[in-house]
C-alpha cells in the first residue's frame, strides 16, 4: 500500500481529549450527554456503531487543530471543527481487528490529504460500493504514496462530519 510495511490505522479520537470533550466541546459548548434511543451513531472514541440505549453525546471536534497543537503545525484556515458522536462516559476504546470503520456500503465519503505543516494538499470523494474497504484502502494509498502526505482525514459526505484520521505509517 505505501513504501512501509506498516498497516494503515484509523485513530480513534485520543482520550485525553475525549476527556476534555466530554466536559466541554471544541466550539465551548458543554456536553450534553442522552440516551440513544436507536443506536447507529457512529462513536469517535471506539470506532464502531453506537448501540440502542447506549449513553453518548454529539460534540464540536477539531481534528486538525488538536493535531497541530502536538504537532507544531499551523493550519490556518484548513481548522476547521464539526459534529462528532462519542460514548458520554469512557469506554474500552476500538476492539481492534481488520478493516477500516464506518465502511458502510454505497456511503459517500471524502479523504482529505494534509501535509506536516496542516495545509490540505488535496482530497477525493469515495462512493464505497460494495466493498468498503477495498476503496477507502485504495484511495488512502493513493494519498500516502505522496511523500508530502502526513495524514488523512476521512469524512462523512452527507453530514460532513469527521470519521477517522489516519497518519502516515
């Protein structure tokens, strides 16, 4: 897939920063945890489907922003912040396992490339199709094979809301 033998693995949202989330959110709004009365709200924080009765909490997120703080990057006007579901409480985090998350079929998504220093080198829309998998795996080596590429983030088409980041192997 890249010149590393490395497997390319989405990152849950880290958990010090869920812990800062669910006090208070990206955009300064405090978290207002519910019940989920249906379950499917794709969780953040583990990487799967919420389940019915489940307790989360829908929050502002800014993936590129937390990086950079880490990073050293700047941005600019790239940060951005959007909607993201996690679990109201700390959970176990993702299970693990093959695949990349939320590859459900015929879903619209777009991977958005950025360099080290947080400016966006580019994107591409996915229609998943039947295997979800194959294309997001696809389009992120695509991205990779870029050299200037560090990391890629993965959203939702329809509610633009981020997904996952994956970062260079």
């Amino acid at each position: 897939m890249t010149s590393s033998t490395a497997p390319l693995t989405a990152r849950a949202v880290d958990p010090a920063a869920l812990a800062e989330l669910r006090l208070n959110d990206d955009a300064g709004r405090p978290c207002l945890p519910y019940e989920d009365p249906e379950g499917g709200a794709p969780l953040r924080c583990c990487l799967r489907r919420s389940r019915a009765g489940e307790r989360i909490a829908l929050v502002s997120y800014a993936p590129l922003r937390r990086w950079a703080a880490g990073s050293g990057a700047e941005p600019g006007a790239y940060d951005e912040q959007g909607p993201v579901f996690v679990h109201a409480e700390p959970c176990a985090g993702p299970a693990g396992g093959d695949g990349l998350p939320f590859g459900t079929p015929g879903a619209l998504r777009v991977a958005r490339r950025y360099d080290a220093a947080g400016r966006i080198l580019g994107g591409r829309a996915l229609e998943l199709g039947e295997a979800p998998d194959a294309v997001v795996g696809q389009a992120l080596a695509e991205a990779f094979a870029d050299p200037e590429v560090a990391l890629v983030h993965v959203r939702a088409v329809e509610y633009g809301c981020f997904l996952y980041e994956v970062r260079r192997p």
